[in-house]
C-alpha cells in the first residue's frame, strides 16, 4: 500500500529577535503579562524587504540539502500562509521562481493556522494517488509588517512572530510507514471572531484612509472564544486520528500542537492524559508563527534525533476561520 512518507523537514526564522520588554516602548503591556498568559518569550521578526517566500526558500534549501536532492526533483508546491507577500497571484510562484521550477504546480493554502495540516491533506492524496511523486509542503508567515503596535492592538501584536519551516513529502511502500490519517475540519458561524477585514474585495474601495485611520487594516480576535474552541477542538481530532488507526495515546511518541498559546497546549496535553515527554513546544522561541508554527516545530523535533523510524507523531491545530484539523504519522 502507498503511503506518504516525510523525506526531510527544514526551517527558516529571521535573525531580530524581539523580546517581550520591547514591546513596552510602543503600547501598555509587560514581559509578566505576556510570559503568563501566553508562555512567549520572544519572537523573530523579518527585515525589512525579508518577505514569506524568501524565507520559505532558505527552509526549502536547507530540507533538499538533507535529503541528497535537487530543486528539481520536486513535482508540486503547496504553499500555506495566512500572509501571502501579495494579495495576488499567490506566493508559492515567488517560491518557485526563486527555486528555478517553471512549469510545477503551485497551490496557495489559505487555512491560517491549520494551513500546514490541510495542505498535508491535499499533498497526500496527491502522493497516494500518483498524481505528484515529490511534493514540497510549506508553511509560512511573516506577521510583524501587520501589526498594530499600540496598546490598542496588544492583544494580538504580542503573540504572533515570523518564520518559515517546510516538509518534502514523497511515496513510501515501507509497510505501515508514512501519513496513517489526516482531518480537516471548518467552522464559518465564527470567522469574525479572529478577522482581518482590510483590504477586501468585498469593499469598495478595497483599502480606504479609512481603514488605516480606523485600524480596520490589523486583526481582531476575541481571545477568550478563540482560546475556549481551540482548547476542546485540538483534543477531539487527535482522539479522532488515533481511533481511525485504532491507536491510543499511549501510542503517541511525539504530539506537536499548533503553537498558539503555552496555555492552550497544556490544556490540551492534559486532556489527552500524555506526558511532558510525549509533547513539544517552542512558543516561548517563536510565539505563533501560525501556518509555519507545526514545520517549524517539527523540524526541530527531527533536528534534535526526537523521532525514530515507526515512531508515532500526531499533529493538530486549530485558528482562524474557525479551522481545526489533526493527522497521524507513522515516522
Ligand atoms: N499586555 C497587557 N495587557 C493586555 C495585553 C497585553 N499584551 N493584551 C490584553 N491585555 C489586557 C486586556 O485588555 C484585558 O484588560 P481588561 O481586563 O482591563 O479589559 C486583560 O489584559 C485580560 O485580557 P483577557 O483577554 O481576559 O486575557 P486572556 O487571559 O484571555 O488572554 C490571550 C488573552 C492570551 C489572547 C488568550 O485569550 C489567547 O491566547 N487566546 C487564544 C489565541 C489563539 O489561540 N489564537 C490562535 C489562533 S491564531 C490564528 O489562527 C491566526
């Protein structure tokens, strides 16, 4: 039976690091506030001209070069990103221009922070039906050119941080090796509740003075619903991908969760009854980095040697749209 195996994993964070005390020159806030509710310690934030795709790039170099393999050998890109480097066309074509691809497909994923899993779920079913032998997967966000940076904005400026992390997958035949499940989940009743309203197309003028004066151009999230769907959200899908394979969390060597809030994947940790082992975060490096948040946690975990072939990995997320979703892997 094919499946789709993960061939290397690679990542990319801009070189500022921006601490929590920095953020107290610009709007009312604290390095106590911002550490316990959220676990952040600081993020990365691009420089100036730094966009998504050049940092999808530096990733994608880093996991060909692990992987012995060239530009070349890659059939397909599915780029996820909740902030494309332009409103159009898409940014995964920035990335293969640079990797010198004309002609491969290139599919933008728009699922904020499930981006990385919903676009798992097409590139498998690429793979698993031969459609496309080696599929370049990859999250990224650059977030710090879109904030508002006053203390009305400070609920949300201070949780997001800019990065990049990518996967190569391809076909495996390895008996029982490669992606076992993925599931992929939308809720639009609550899409207002984490929402960026400007530009749009469904305004005349798409981006008015307006909007800037008014900040319609930053996010907007309610918090406390975001926190409360996601905290219950996250656990229901990965019970889910473990009873399709008939597994348990006993069986889970790595869990990584979207990494939204130190918070929220504790609670979620607890509610799945695994340990501190089985779990692995780096918000506090990063802050929420949404669509690159999983690659680029994973590729950590890899880096350190965390997973052993036929390990079990499971993966969830849950973010604006409302989008959630969960895949298991068998490493
Ligand atoms: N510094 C200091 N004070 C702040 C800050 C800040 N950065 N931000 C908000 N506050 C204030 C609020 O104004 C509020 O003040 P008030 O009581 O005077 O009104 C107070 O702190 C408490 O605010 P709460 O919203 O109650 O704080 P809460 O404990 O809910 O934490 C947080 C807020 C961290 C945003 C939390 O709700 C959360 O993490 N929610 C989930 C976010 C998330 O998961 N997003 C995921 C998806 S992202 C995506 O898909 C793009």
């Amino acid at each position: 039976m094919r499946r789709t195996e993960f061939i290397s994993t690679g990542m990319y964070v801009p070189e500022r690091v921006v601490t929590n005390d920095e953020f107290t020159q610009w709007m009312d806030t604290s390095d106590e506030w911002i550490r316990t509710r959220t676990g952040i310690v600081e993020r990365r934030w691009v420089a100036d001209g730094e966009t998504g795709a050049d940092m999808a790039y530096v990733a994608t170099t880093r996991a060909l070069e692990r992987a012995g393999l060239q530009a070349s050998d890659l059939d397909a890109i599915v780029y996820c990103t909740l902030s494309p480097d332009y409103f159009f066309p898409g940014t995964g074509v920035f990335l293969q221009r640079k990797l010198g691809l004309p002609g491969v497909p290139c599919l933008d994923v728009r699922n904020q922070c499930s981006g990385f899993l919903y676009g798992l779920s097409v590139a498998d079913a690429w793979i698993k039906s031969g459609q496309y032998r080696r599929v370049l997967l990859v999250g990224s966000e650059v977030h710090s050119t879109g904030m508002d940076l006053t203390t009305r904005g400070r609920d949300l400026a201070v949780l997001f941080g800019d990065g990049a992390g990518v996967a190569i997958l391809g076909p495996t035949e390895d008996g029982g090796r490669g992606v076992l499940s993925t599931h992929i989940f939308a809720d639009g009743t609550y899409a207002e509740l984490l929402f960026c309203d400007a530009p749009a197309s469904a305004r005349r003028p798409r981006l008015s003075h307006e909007d800037l004066d008014t900040a319609r151009i930053y996010p907007v999230m309610n918090g406390k619903e975001v926190f409360k769907h996601a905290s219950t959200r996250m656990p229901e899908a990965v019970q889910l991908a473990l009873k399709t394979s008939g597994l348990t969390t006993k069986d889970i060597k790595m869990f990584i969760p979207h990494q939204a809030n130190l918070r929220i994947a504790e609670m979620v940790r607890r509610q799945l009854d695994l340990s501190e082992d089985q779990i692995y975060n780096n918000i506090q490096k990063y802050g929420n980095t949404t669509a690159g948040s999983i690659p680029i946690a994973l590729d950590e975990v890899v880096q350190a040697g965390r997973l052993a072939r036929g390990d079990l990995l499971v993966l969830a997320a849950f973010g604006s749209g409302f989008t959630w979703g969960s895949a298991a892997i068998r490493w």
